[in-house]
C-alpha cells in the first residue's frame, strides 16, 4: 500500500525523452509530481551538485552521487559534463517499506550503473531520459556560497510537538497520533510570531512524505543526527522507524492549513491534519 505508481513514467508529458545541449554546465529543475513512485536519481558518469532545495538556494552547493525525490519534493541541481555523449539520468532501486498487505518488501542493492538495463521497468527502475552533450567540455566554476540561511535555534522554540505516524492496514487506514484526519477538527493550534518544533515520527513500515503547507521549515536532526546545513524545506521524507526533527517559524500570517502525507493514497486514508495560526 505505497500509493499507486503505474507503469510508466514521464518526464515534461515524454516518456523518456532525450534533452541535447552545447552547454558543458546546465541547471535541472527536479519535481516529483507522482503522486505515489519515489525517484532514486543518478546521472550516468556523471555527479550533480545541489544548489536548491523546496524553499530556494542552499548555502553551500555540495555534490551527490545520487538524489532521492519523494513525492512532492524538489531539488535544483547543477551537471558539468565531462565528455560528449549520451548520458542516461537513472531512477535506481530504492527501498522503501511495504509494498502491498501480504507483498514482500523488496531488499533489491544498487548495483554499478553498467549492469543496469538501460530500459524503464515497469516499476519505474531503469533509464528516465537522456542528456545529450554535443559541446565541449569547460570546467565550471561553482560559486562556494549561493545563500545566507540562518539555522534556528531548539532553544528558541515555544512548543515541542509530538507527531506520530500511524497505520491500521487491516482497515486500510492511515493517521497522525491515532487519528484520521477531520475537515472540522483543528489538530494543531500555533502562535503567530512564534517558533516551534515537531518530532516527527514514523512509527509504520514504510517511508511517508511529509509536507506542511504554507510554513517553510528547516530539518534539524534525524535520529538525533544534525542536518549538516540549514535549508528551506516543505516536504521532508521519514523513513520506517525513524524520528526527524523539524523547526518551523509561524510567521506572516494567520488562518487554517494542513499537513498531511505526500502518497495521494496516504493523504485520502486519513493521513493528514488541520494546523490554525492564531495571533
């Protein structure tokens, strides 16, 4: 019951389409629109390095050998290319937690990119689309600092809040704290002006997004590790059993909103709840 992925996946309305270039640096948009499918993102012979994350440029550009995009989550990133060529951007295996009720969860390891079939499977695992270089190859300069994010403080927060992840798959339902959501229930009540923090945590057996509408937030800690930078985040994912940390400012403005589970199943089952900024 990880939502419903399909069995094909488009990039812009393409089914793998190919994007040729001249340019030895360009920028990706990344987004997950699916409503359900994680996407494991690694670029053939080639890293990316992160400049943006949901809420805007990071401080510091680092590169990853690869990049995972739950539904609803966004990255920007740069690619300089080393050579001419074809290069495939690649959704590699990814576990993420049951699969179905009586399904077995899938252990599959990421296996070099050489072995890979170069073919989208119909789970979505295998080539995406192409990028073409045609141009040649330049050395970029990245620039060290693209932001002045300032991390905040645990210790300026007025409220700590405990939100639990729950499941009931006999009835096929899923929660915060216990309980499915309710459009005229108000789960959460928030100051304007104030800061507060969220323990989020994942008590089911399988990864859920969780995005917060309206209220950018920095991930602080997971498992008690610290984010090694600040950043703007909507969407972060929390993985099986484990406990994210979240440090969220109210400011701007009063009114109503949501949080809620980025698996469209997820959300429609219950998995989602009301927040109200009060002044």
């Amino acid at each position: 019951m990880n939502g419903r992925e399909g069995s094909l996946v488009l990039i812009n309305g393409a089914i793998a389409p190919t994007l040729q270039t001249e340019n030895a640096l360009i920028r990706l948009r990344l987004l997950n629109q699916s409503p359900g499918r994680y996407y494991n993102l690694m670029l053939e012979k080639h890293s990316m390095i992160v400049i943006a994350t949901d809420g805007g440029f990071v401080n510091t550009p680092y590169p990853v050998d690869s990049l995972l995009l739950a539904p609803g989550e966004r990255y920007e990133v740069l690619v300089n290319f080393k050579q001419r060529g074809d290069f495939s951007l690649m959704n590699m295996p990814y576990a993420r937690g049951r699969k179905g009720i009586d399904e077995p969860i899938e252990m599959e390891g990421m296996d070099n990119m050489q072995n890979m079939d170069m073919t989208t499977k119909s789970t979505g695992e295998g080539s995406l689309m192409t990028l073409r270089f045609t141009g040649s190859r330049q050395a970029a300069r990245i620039p060290e600092r693209l932001n002045s994010i300032w991390a905040l403080n645990p210790k300026d927060t007025v409220h700590r809040r405990t939100i639990n992840f729950t499941e009931n798959m006999g009835m096929l339902s899923f929660s915060f704290n216990g309980k499915e959501f309710d459009p005229n229930r108000v789960d959460i009540r928030a100051k304007l002006g104030t800061v507060e923090i969220w323990e989020l945590i994942n008590n089911t057996d399988m990864d859920h997004p969780f995005h917060l509408h309206a209220y950018p937030f920095q991930v602080y800690a997971r498992n008690g590790k610290p984010e090694p930078q600040p950043a703007w985040k909507d969407v972060v994912n929390v993985k099986p059993k484990e406990t994210v940390q979240i440090l969220i400012p109210f400011k701007d403005f009063t009114g109503k909103t949501v949080f809620h589970c980025h698996v469209l199943e997820h959300e429609e089952r219950g998995m989602m709840g009301a927040i109200e900024i009060v002044a």
